[in-house]
C-alpha cells in the first residue's frame, strides 16, 4: 500500500508540472521592461514560463512570511539548540543514502563508499545519526542527487521552474527531486529496520522545518527589484558549480 501511494505521490507530482506547462503556454507572453530584458539577456538563464514561475515566487514569499517562518520561529522558541542540532544530522546523514545511490548509477564506486561510510558510522557509532562522528573522523563529505546524475549523462537543464514552497529549480531538478524522493522512501534502512519511517509526512514536515531553519534567504530582504532574476541567475550558477565541481 505505501509503495502505490508513493507511486501516486510521484505521478501527481509530474501531472501538476505537466498541467501547469501547458497552461502557460498558452497564455500571450508578458511585456518586460528594457531593463528586464536586458537582465534576463546578460544572465542567459532559459525562462518561458516566467509568469507562472513569478505567480510561484509570489506564492512562496505570502507562504513563507504568514505560514512557513512562523513555524520555524515557534520551533525555535519550543526546541533546545541540542535537539535542533540532532535533528539536522539526522536528515544530513540520511541524505547519504541517496548520494550512495546516485554515486552508484554514476558509476562512481569510491565516491559511493565514502557516502555509505558516513552514513554507516553515522548511524552506529552515531546514533542513527543524531551525532556527526563521520566529521569529527576526518571523513568527507560527497553529495549527489538524481538532478546531478541526469546532467552527468547529458541530460540538460530545461526550463527554469519555480516551485511551490521549495523555491528554484529547473525542469530536470524538478524531476530529479520527485525521483529522488520516492527512492528515498523506497530504500529506507531505518524503516526496514523498524526505527523510524523518513518519508511519513510527520518526518517529511519536520524535515522541511528543519532545512527552512538552517536556509538563511528571506524573500524581498535584498530590497532589489530585479531580486526575481538574481536568484534565477544564482540558482543556475550554484548548481552548474555542483555538475562542474565533482570528483
């Protein structure tokens, strides 16, 4: 039964995007300002369905200020630094297993050892996790996702998206994340062991609480008008930083 719902999961997400393409489509192309244009000409980042990611954008920010930040803060004020801290190892070292995986089907053995080692000395020396002993050995710290290991076999960006509430991305990150969350909660060592399940919504709302904590950007703080296209332009940099800089 879970394994269909997580199937489902998965398919609504696609059908969302799916639907949502083609209704921009067919709307008339914005007018943009001379300054516009020649932003979003200089930081040459592929963007036609820029009114709905705007529309996004927008819905994020209201999101964010009257809903999202506001739970962070009451978290915050309700959970001990100590508790906080373990909470963000846990969700760092059971992002591990996805960059075993993804190591994997790069055909990146060492990297993927290396991954699976953090997370197994994470998880037994460290408690499942809740304490970063992998760090304090000196071990380091690879990272993969299925968005890097589309790009890895050619597979190019696409158009930028916004997403609702998690923020930039593009079309192949978009369905890199859908993947790599359904393989997550597929390939759970922890469920399977009967400790805790990551992909139940209570672990997955907490997760969001958590790396909302631990992300210090806040829509409209830089006071630019043009904060919309920056962070585009960002977002394509960083993530051609990860494809370009990997071992």
């Amino acid at each position: 039964m879970k394994n269909k719902n997580r199937i489902l999961i998965l398919l609504l997400f696609i059908s969302l995007f799916t639907i949502s393409f083609g209704e921009v489509k067919q709307e008339e192309k914005s007018s943009e300002s001379v300054a516009e244009k020649e932003i979003s000409e200089h930081f040459g980042v592929y963007d036609p369905w820029e009114p709905l990611n705007r529309r996004v954008y927008y819905f994020n920010y209201t999101f964010d200020k009257y809903i999202f930040l506001p739970v962070v803060d009451a978290y915050n004020l309700i959970t001990p630094t100590f508790v906080q801290n373990r909470v963000t190892n846990f969700f760092k070292n059971s992002g591990n297993i996805s960059t075993t995986g993804n190591a994997i089907l790069q055909m990146k053995p060492k990297k993927a050892m290396r991954a699976w080692g953090r997370f197994s000395i994470n998880a037994t020396l460290g408690l499942f996790g809740l304490f970063d002993v992998a760090s304090k050995l000196g071990m380091p710290k690879p990272y993969e996702d299925f968005g890097l290991t589309l790009a890895h076999y050619g597979v190019g960006a696409g158009p930028y998206l916004v997403l609702p509430i998690l923020g930039p991305s593009n079309l192949r990150d978009a369905i890199g994340s859908g993947i790599n969350s359904y393989a997550l909660g597929v390939i759970d060592p922890y469920e399977s062991a009967d400790i805790v399940d990551i992909d139940s919504p209570a672990m997955m709302a907490l997760q969001g609480i958590d790396k909302r904590k631990n992300t210090k950007f806040r829509y409209y703080a830089s006071g630019s008008p043009f904060e919309y296209e920056y962070l585009r332009f960002f977002y394509k940099k960083y993530r051609n930083l990860q494809i370009n800089n990997r071992d």
